[in-house]
C-alpha cells in the first residue's frame, strides 16, 4: 500500500506500493520519478534479504544548496545501517554505509539542510549511559553525523518519541508512558526547551493516543496526527480536539499542503546537468556527539 512520506512547498513525496518514489505536485499536475540508486548485487549478501529490509524515509527542502532532497535510511537483518540521499538539483545520489545508528523508531524530518530523526539507542548499549533515545542527525552537505540528548526525565517517563518542524523551527513531542500527557519541546541553541504540555484526557482525546505533530497554523491550531493513523486539528489556545472528517470518512495520514507553481522536473537542470546523471557517490561517515 502506497503512503505520502511529507510535503514541502507544492511538492508532495509519495511512495508507491511498488516501493517507488515519486515527486509530484497535484496543483499543476507535474510529477518526477526518483531513478533508482544502483541495480541490486546479487553477490552480496544483503540481497537474499531484500523482502525484510526495514526503511524510513524523508523528504523536503534544504535552504542552505536551495534544493529538495530525498532520503532513505534502511537496515538489513543482522546487518549495518546505511543512509542514501537524492537531490533533486543534481539528480545524484550519496551513500553512507556501514554507518553505528541504528535505524530510525520513525520517518526522518529534514531542517535547514540536515536530516534529523529518533534514535534508540538501548539494544546496543555499552553503559546505562548509553540506553534510551537520542535525536540523532545528518547533514549531507558536509558529511557530518551528530547526537543530541533529549531532556533528562525523557528516559524515565516517556515513551514514543517524534521529531517535527512547526513554525520555522525544530521541535520534538514526547508521549508519557500513562499515556495521559504529551510534552512539547524546541530546540534552541542546540538544547531543548519546553514550550507546553497537551493533557489528552481534558482535551476530549483517549488518553493512550501517541501524538505527532505535523503542521502549525496562524490561527493558532496544529495538526496532529494520533497513533500514525487518525487526524486532529490542536486548538492551543481552547486545549481542544477536532477530529478531521472528510465526506463523513476519517481522515488518515494526512500532512498540510499548499499549492504553488514549483514543478520537480525543473529545479536548476542546468546544474544537474554539469553534474552528471544518476551518479551513486560513497562517504565515509564522520561522527560527532553533542551532550
């Protein structure tokens, strides 16, 4: 079954149930198909797994190369972590194989340039240090990989993790194993600050619902999505629920769109060009942690 990873200024990404990726935009009825990195080697091992591979994807716009890039983090039974990145621009992909994190609890959300997701880190622990979830990122332009710890109750008391843009800024929404309250941070400075508290019970939503937030409106409401299925628009300001119903259907999955005029098949083909096509470049990774 075939699902919208996000949407990003007109484009919407969607993967298709033949695990294809295709850049379309619905407003001028333009679309782009993501060639394919490389053909399979079937002398490497990794192939006769390929049924089981678990990926998580991404997808948006990098302001600081002005493009839009796709990304797809997988992990094979038994096997490491590898990172691929498409840019629309230059038409290329980059690989980052072999690389120690482990394969993100959710999609990836890319910001300012750099792919940020939830890591947990607790299965490959070294210390008790060590155990539990971090944020951890990429930023394809320079090659680099960072941590960052969440706020320190986050391993005591919350369970699902997932990491957003609203407003221009990067935030993350921690849900309390009790399932009653959900926390929401932003990140300022490299650290993290609390910014408020959804209490799911008085807001009219069933108390175990794990929240994530997808999109901040002017009006003050958020869109939220509830148990990656169910839709609900968060008025911040009343501390209410309003389930989205569309033709007396719920919605499911859902992620906000604007309609604009930018066509994926040309974002700066001169320069994609002067690239080459299709090229599948290999980086070593470089790994940094930041406390």
């Amino acid at each position: 079954m075939g699902r919208i990873i996000d949407s990003c200024n007109g484009l919407v990404c969607y993967l298709s149930s033949l695990r294809e990726i295709v850049i379309c935009n619905p407003y001028i009825k333009d679309y782009r198909k993501l060639p394919s990195p490389s053909e399979p080697d079937v002398t490497n091992p990794r192939y006769e797994y390929d049924n089981y591979t678990y990926c998580k994807y991404g997808f948006g716009y990098d302001s600081k190369t002005d493009d839009y890039k796709f990304a797809c983090m997988s992990k094979y039974p038994g096997m490491s972590t590898e990172i691929i990145v498409y840019s629309l621009i230059f038409d290329s992909w980059k690989i980052w194989q072999d690389i120690p994190y482990e394969l993100a609890d959710d999609d990836l959300v890319l910001f300012e340039g750099i792919f940020y997701w939830v890591e947990d880190r607790s299965e490959y622990a070294e210390t008790d240090e060590d155990i539990g979830k971090v944020i951890s990122s990429l930023d394809s332009g320079v090659d680099s990989f960072t941590r960052y710890a969440l706020p320190q109750h986050f391993k005591k008391c919350i369970g699902r993790i997932y990491v957003c843009v609203l407003g221009g800024c990067l935030h993350i929404i921690g849900n309390h194993h009790r399932g009653s309250f959900s926390e929401v941070w932003v990140m300022k400075d490299f650290g993290w600050t609390k910014l408020f508290t959804i209490d799911k019970t008085s807001s009219g939503l069933r108390c175990f619902a794990c929240l994530n937030l997808k999109h901040s409106f002017k009006n003050g409401e958020i869109l939220v999505q509830a148990n990656s299925a169910f839709s609900y628009l968060y008025d911040l300001k009343r501390k209410r629920f309003e389930k989205l119903v569309f033709n007396d259907c719920e919605v499911f999955n859902s992620c906000a769109f604007l309609g604009t005029f930018v066509s994926p098949n040309n974002l700066g083909t001169s320069l994609g060009n002067a690239a080459g096509h299709n090229k599948r470049q290999k980086v070593s990774h470089v790994k940094k942690m930041k406390d």
